[in-house]
C-alpha cells in the first residue's frame, strides 16, 4: 500500500514568504531610512520614523498572517489570488532594496567576508 505524500499548502508557502520578506523589508528600510533615503510606502511613510513602525512590521503584520492561516478555509480562490499578488509586490520590494544596495546608496546589512 502506498504511503500518502505530504504536500505544502500553497497558502503556507505564500504566508511564510510575505513574512520573511516584511521582516527583511523591515531591517532593509530601515537602513534605507538610515541612509537619508524616504519610505516608499504612503501608508508606513507616517509612522516610518516612529516606535510604530517596528510595532507595525514586526507584529501586526505576523498576526495578520497568522490570522490568514488560521482561517484558511475561509479563504476563496480569488483571497489565494491576492496573496499571491501580496508575495510578487514584496518581491519586487526586495529586489528594489537589492539594487539600492548593489547601487552602492545604502549599506548592506552585513559584509560578507572575502
């Protein structure tokens, strides 16, 4: 009898990358900001500069997706669409930062040793 394959939920795979990629937007903006760039974000630009905006990024967005998983069977197909309109504009996001780094406009977080 054949063993039953696990799948990954694609809401799991859209969820877990839409959180690494605010928590990595999160420490990318801020050096940004730390660079004397601006958020680009209207909605965030208010409290970019505010104890919010880490209160923001690194707990209501996580609660927000958990809340999503939580109630995934809620979610219809054109939520899932959505989501993963969500992952393509914060990969955009991320590869925007990735030139402002490679640009030389704002530091890496980190130097990788040669």
């Amino acid at each position: 009898m054949p063993t039953a394959q696990r799948r990954l939920h694609p809401l799991a795979v859209a969820l877990v990358c839409l959180g690494l990629f605010n928590v990595l937007d999160y420490f990318l903006t801020l050096r940004a900001l730390g660079a004397g760039l601006h958020e680009a974000n209207p909605f965030i630009r208010a409290i970019a500069d505010t104890p919010l905006f880490g209160i923001v990024k690194l707990v209501v967005v996580p609660a927000l997706l958990h809340h999503l998983w939580r109630t995934r069977r809620d979610i219809r197909p054109i939520g899932m669409v959505f989501v993963w309109i969500a992952v393509a504009a914060y990969t955009y996001v991320i590869l925007h930062h990735g030139t402002l780094i490679l640009a030389g406009v704002v530091p890496p977080l980190f130097k990788i040793p040669v």
